[in-house]
C-alpha cells in the first residue's frame, strides 16, 4: 500500500512538473493568436511601426544604381497605435542587380534588419526590391525571421513590411 501512494505522488509531482514548464514556455511566447493561418501551428503576431526614418543611399563605383551600393536605415519604432517609441530599427541593403536591362523595374538588394524592441531584438533576413534611389522598398515586402534575443530567443516565422505613405506597418508572424 505504501508503494502504490509512492507512485501516485511520484505521477502527481511529474505532471505538476510538466505543466509548468510548459506554462513557462507558453509564457516566454510572443502573444497574440493570428486566426488567417494554419490553426494546426501556433502562430502569434506583433504589429509594429516607423514614421520617421533617416536613409542614407550610398552610392558605390559608376555615379547610379550599381551592383554594391548600400541602403543604410534607422528609425525609431513605435506600438501599432503610432503613440508609444518601443524601440528602434536598423537595417542595411546591399544592392546585388542594378536593374540596368531595360525590362528590370526595380533594383534587387538583400536586407538585413534588427529591430530592438522592449524586451529583446528580432533579426530579419530577405530580397527587397528598390523601384528608385529613395532607399524605400516597393509595397509588400516579406522576410524571414532569422532569430532573437531575450524574450524572442528562438522565435521564427516571417515578417512583412508595407509602406502607406511615411509610414511603415511591420506584422511579424511568428511560429512557434
């Protein structure tokens, strides 16, 4: 009788146990469920945006868009209300096709951008396409989530950036 309480204990203190961690996990997640995908992986989303950014295009070797010339930005970034600073971007691009045949309407670069935000930074990776020198991407643009620190160590999934206006609207979905 002894041994049979010993093993119910034993199998009360390994499910407690399991569920806080998994109520840890659970916690340390970015929150806020994302009903437009697959319900079979949990997603979340965070919304996030700039007003007010300084670009800087650096014009490489021949004077015009060439292969190597940089999108330098930064900008502070703000909650999805626009009322509230939370933390700040900076990105590069590198431009790897000047768009220099008369079919290409836009430049291609490769971005990279961390986003520093309360709580930790979420580093992006992905192909932008420039329609001009204005350092701003054309409408749509969606990258991958490449990592995190702090609370969004680990975290996955993509991002997409759209531009209305001066105002730039970032969603990350993550995956998780």
């Amino acid at each position: 009788m002894l041994s049979s309480r010993r093993v119910v204990l034993f199998v009360v203190v390994m499910v407690v146990g399991i569920i806080g961690v998994l109520g840890a996990v659970s916690s340390a997640s970015p929150k806020g469920k994302d009903e437009h995908h697959n319900a079979s992986e949990e997603r979340s989303t965070l919304t996030v945006l700039t007003k007010t950014r300084q670009i800087e295009v650096v014009d490489l070797g021949p004077r015009g868009p060439s292969q190597g010339d940089i999108h330098a930005v930064n900008a502070p970034i703000y909650n999805e209300s626009g009322k509230q600073r939370i933390g700040r971007l900076d990105l590069f691009s590198v431009v790897t096709d000047p768009a220099d045949e008369p079919s290409e309407k836009a430049q291609m670069a490769e971005a990279t951008a961390t986003y520093t935000l309360t709580g930790g930074e979420i580093s992006v990776q992905g192909l932008r396409a420039y329609p001009e020198l204005s350092g701003l991407p054309a409408r749509g643009v969606v990258d991958a989530i490449t990592g995190g620190t702090e609370k969004y160590a680990g975290v996955r999934g993509e991002v997409n950036v759209e531009t209305r206006g001066k105002t730039v609207i970032i969603t990350f979905h993550f995956i998780g």
